[in-house]
C-alpha cells in the first residue's frame, strides 16, 4: 500500500468509527505485538513492542534480548554483542537490550494475522463510546426507527449504530408500532453487555411524559413551572400537579397552551392518552379536592394516623361514579399523586355514617348542640333516599353541613388527643435527667436477667427504661420473663440513681467588670484623691511651664544660679520619691493625674524631650 492510500484509509477508518487517532494507532500496535508472538513464538515473559508510521503505515517490532559476545544461539532471545553495540554503544555481554526485531516476511503475515485483533479492538473502541454516550442521555428523551417486533420487545436503532430494547412492559398499551416508524422513548437504563451496551427504553414509564411536557412546555422547561408530581396508567388516564415558582403565572394555562395546543401535543405522542393537570397545593385539603377532577367535591377530612394518611372525600350523589373513575381509576391517580388514601364516599353515605358517630358518642353530643337538633331532619331525608323517593336540592346542602359539622369536629377531637398525648410525652421527658440517656442499662445495677431481658427488648440506656416505666409500664411488663417483682426491683434500682447535674458556665469575665466600673463611678471619691488631684494639676502645670522655658531656650548663667531643689516636683510625695531611687538609670519624670474612667489616680511618664502632650502613659 503506498504512502497516501494508507493514510487516506487511516484517516477514513477515524472518521467513520468515531473513534480517536490514538485509540486506532494503540489497537494497531497491539495487534502487531500479538502477531509478532504468534509468528516467531515468542514467550509471553519476553518485552515486545511496537511502533506504527500513521503516514506510511510501516510497523517496526522491537523486542527485549540478552546480548552475547560469541554466537547466538537463539535469535529470538539473543542478540550479538557487534549488533547490540551499533544500538547503544557501552553495553556489555549479558545485559539485556531493546532492539529492532521486525522479521523479514512480517508484512504479509502480520495483516493477516492482525487483522481480527484490529477489529475486536475496534469493536471495543465504539462499544466504549456508545456506553458513555447513552450513559449520558440516562433520563433524557432519544429517537430512534424500529428494526425488529418480536416477543421479548421492539428492538429500536439509535444513533453512534447502537440498539435499544423497549421490553412489552414499558410499551403503551394499545399502541401498535411497525417496521421503520421514528419512536420517541426515554432512557431507563443502560448496562453493560458482551455484544456491546444494553439500552432499556420506556414510553410506558411517568418520566418520559415529564420530558415531553419540558419540551413542548417553555416555562416548565426554563424553571417559571415546576411540576410536583406524577400518576400515570399509560395508554389510559395520566394526572400532573404543577406549580408556578413566580407569581402572576397561571402553572395549568401555561401547560395547556392556547386552545390546547401544547397538551393536544403531548395527548397524540402518548396514544390519545386522557391527561388531567392540576395546580399543586401546600393544602392537603385543596389538593385532594383538586385531585379528584374532573369531580365537584363536598368536603375533605383527613385523619393522619401512624400507619397511613387517609383522607375522607365527599361527593354528590351525581359525582360519585365520576370521583371513582372506570375499574376506580380516577381515585387510584388521585391516592398516587397527593401520597395520600382516599376514602370517597357519597353524601348520603357520609351523613349515615356521621349521624351513627354522633348518636354513639355522648361526648361528641354535647359538643355539637346544633347538629343534635338536625338529627331528625337528616333521618328523615335518610329515609327518603332508602324509599328511592326524590331528595330536593335543599334537603342535600343540609347533609351537607350535618356531615361537615361532625367530620370536623371529629377531627378536632383527633388532633386535640395527639396534641395532648405529645405534651404528656414532652414533660416525661423533662423529668427524666439528661446523664441517664448516656448511661448504659448494663451499669445500671438492675439485676443480670432483667438486663439481658430488656437489651434483648432494645433498650440501650436507662433513660429508655425510665420513660417507658412512666409513659407505657405495661410495654416493659409485657415482656417475656418480666413480672410485678423485676418491675420492682428496676423502680427501685432506677430511684437510687443519682445523675451528675450539668455544670453551670461562669459569666464572661468582661461584664462582671463592667458592673464594678459602674460601682467606682457611684462611689464618691475619697477626700486623700481629691487632694492628691489638685497636686497632679499643680505638678502637671509647672512641667509643663519648664518644658516652655527649655524650648525658648535659657543661657548659663541662669542654670548655674537655679538651686537642686527646684529640679524636684512640688507636688511630690515620700512613697513616689523612693520609687525615684528605686529607679535607678531612668532620665524620665513622673506625673499624677486623675483618669476620669478608672476613678482614681494614675501615674503617667513624661520625656524630657517629648511633645507638648507630655508623653505617653506606663
């Protein structure tokens, strides 16, 4: 192959794989190395490597040997001492050397041999990319033509030459697809395979109306609608709560679009699929009853239990077939997208059930005076729908308020006993020492059986232990092996503990002196501190006389007539002239003056030769 063939079909070989020059030059190479081993049957131990000319498609082999000074013996390992030196010119016999190796029909036989290793490496090359690429797309909406239909699922060509399968299961229901149709399926997930990556696709699945909806929907799409959630039987009905993240947007308009274009959209790509979208409520009450469209609801009223959050939903009597759906379907969407279960009943089923709630219940009675005196027109109404006799619209809105008075009261009753019971639980708590949560039940001192039972029943500490005995006693009675004298022998054993009580923190240390500097200020100053005040002026004053007098500048004579005793403060008291002796070395005078926010005297030295301000304080 002359030199530009090789190189176009190089080149054409990157271009249509994909691939990177250095991942096709790296296969090349190690297919060379491979059919050099296998043509000369080289040990799998022995150092062979080799180099490819991309512009003239030459391939030079070299290969590790051990250099010997006389005769070779095996060409495949050894190499002459002459030879090895025209390579690097200090080697010595037994060293071991790279040298060229190529043999001399290696071209013909190595593309041959070459030849599947290049492909398979290749292979591996685009299998490699393709996983990264749709790896990428996870979630995200491809499209791709339907290349086979069989009873696994439809097998459909996507781009980079991959193939995705779309198993029945995540197929519309109903939806027939041929050969060479353009599909539109969302990314599910994609692993690894032998034959290259497997691709799962999905219509059937809730996220791909999720990506459907960002398409055709600019503002969902751009972060002004968020869509809250999901509930979807494909092929059938499917329900979406949005909401608007800035105010003055209408989350359901912008969803349907003018005259329903954008829906209608949506509506074809999924198989004429029925979609209800409503505007998402913080609520649970207004979101059920919005849930339940295309229904008028009555009421709501929700019971959050420990097990599950059911609601209660009263309709009309002509509501009811529309509130429950075909087969319950539109209550089955609405319990999936609000997370909550939906009890649905009619209004006249409602006012039976609260009327039997209320002539049961004497507290309730008494709570609900007004809808005691509504008892005999509802039983009377009641009777009317038994006969299947005609009810006026009147007599339907009072069941309506008999049913709401008492569903809401019950409720209240129901959060009023939750409120209680978690205030009883919070001041057992604050009984309870904080050191008794740390302490383990086994250094309680309880018995070794008792223990063994109670860490068996899940109690750590004694701070367990004592909150049950007080909240629940029966709860820790109730356990195997555990009677009237183990309950006893723990109370007992839990009185005489004493819990080390948590240490107090001291004040700062910076407000205790702030309140003693408002004391010294209360304080009137004693009469030795005023005096020793005026003393601090007088001296302050003469200083500051002698630092004027140095400054205008004083001749000799006047010097030698000044007495020693002048040199000295008026004002200068024993104790502060033997702090003068004291100091010995020192040319720096000493003034008192008053510092008004200590409330006392303090001493402040002054440079001879210093600024008018009189130096700097100790």
């Amino acid at each position: 192959m002359a030199k530009n063939d090789f190189a176009l079909a190089f080149n054409e070989v990157i271009e249509e794989k994909q691939l990177s020059k250095d991942i096709v030059v790296t296969a090349i190479e190690s297919a060379m190395v491979s059919a050099y081993r296998r043509a000369v049957g080289a040990s799998t131990a022995q150092h062979v490597e080799a180099k490819l000319d991309a512009e003239t498609g030459m391939v030079t082999v070299y290969a590790e040997k051990e250099v010997v000074e006389d005769s070779v013996v095996d060409e495949r390992t050894e190499v002459i001492l002459e030879e090895a030196r025209k390579v690097k010119e200090d080697v010595q016999p037994g060293d071991m050397l790279v040298v060229e190796s190529t043999p001399k029909d290696f071209g013909r036989v190595a593309a041959q041999t070459a030849r599947q290793v290049i492909q398979q490496r290749i292979r591996e090359a685009e299998r490699s990319n393709q996983m990264e690429y749709f790896q990428r797309q996870e979630g995200e909406i491809v499209s791709g033509l339907v290349q086979a239909v069989n009873a696994q699922g439809i097998t459909i060509g996507l781009d980079m030459k991959a193939e995705g399968l779309m198993p029945n299961n995540q197929r519309i229901p109903g939806e027939r697809l041929k050969l060479h149709d353009r599909v539109r399926a969302v990314v599910m997930e994609v692993k690894d395979g032998t034959r290259g990556p497997q691709i799962i696709l999905s219509r059937a699945h809730r996220n791909f109306l999720r990506r459907l909806m960002e398409n055709e929907v600019p503002e969902i799409y751009h972060g002004i609608v968020e869509i809250r959630a999901i509930s979807r039987e494909p092929g059938a009905r499917a329900k979406v709560a949005v909401s608007a993240t800035q105010p003055g947007i209408d989350p359901v308009g912008a969803c349907v679009g003018m005259k329903g274009v954008r829906i209608q959209a949506i509506v074809k790509e999924l198989h004429d699929e029925k979609i209800d979208v409503i505007q998402w409520d913080a609520d649970p009450v207004v979101y059920i009853s919005k849930a339940i469209s295309p229904a008028r609801v009555s009421g709501v009223y929700l019971a959050d239990g420990d097990d599950a959050r059911t609601a209660t939903v009263v309709v009309g009597e002509d509501q009811l077939s529309l509130a429950i759906g075909r087969d319950g379907q539109n209550a089955r969407l609405a319990a999936k997208l609000t997370g909550w279960r939906i009890d649905i009943k009619s209004l006249s089923e409602a006012s039976g059930d609260s009327l039997t709630k209320l002539k049961s219940d004497s507290e309730l009675q008494a709570m609900l005076p007004q809808a005691v005196e509504m008892i005999p027109q509802v039983e009377e109404i009641l009777a009317k729908k038994a006969e299947e006799r005609a009810i006026m619209p009147e007599e339907y809105t009072l069941l309506g308020q008999f049913v709401d008075r008492v569903e809401r009261r019950l409720v209240q009753v129901k959060e009023d006993a939750v409120r209680e019971a978690d205030e009883q639980t919070a001041a057992i708590k604050a009984d309870i020492p904080a050191a008794a949560y740390e302490m383990p039940v086994t250094e309680s001192g309880i018995k070794e059986h008792i223990i063994n039972i109670l860490t068996e029943a899940g109690y750590e500490n004694v701070g367990q232990v004592m909150f049950d005995l007080k909240a629940n006693p029966n709860k820790i009675l109730g356990l195997a092996g555990i009677g009237a004298k183990a309950i006893q022998n723990i109370e007992e054993t839990l009185a005489g503990l004493s819990f080390p009580e948590p240490v107090k923190v001291e004040e700062p240390v910076a407000e205790v002196v702030e309140e003693t500097t408002v004391k010294v200020e209360e304080v009137p100053l004693p009469e030795k501190q005023v005096e020793r005040k005026k003393e601090a002026k007088k001296v302050a004053e003469e200083e500051e006389e002698d630092t004027e007098h140095a400054k205008d500048g004083v001749s000799l004579d006047e010097l030698f007539q000044m007495k020693p005793e002048m040199f000295q403060s008026a004002g200068e008291t024993d104790e502060e002239a033997d702090k003068k002796k004291g100091k010995k070395g020192k040319k720096k005078g000493v003034a008192l003056e008053f510092d008004e926010n200590l409330g006392e005297v303090v001493s402040r030295k002054k440079h001879k030769r210093g600024d008018d301000d009189g130096g700097e304080d100790w």
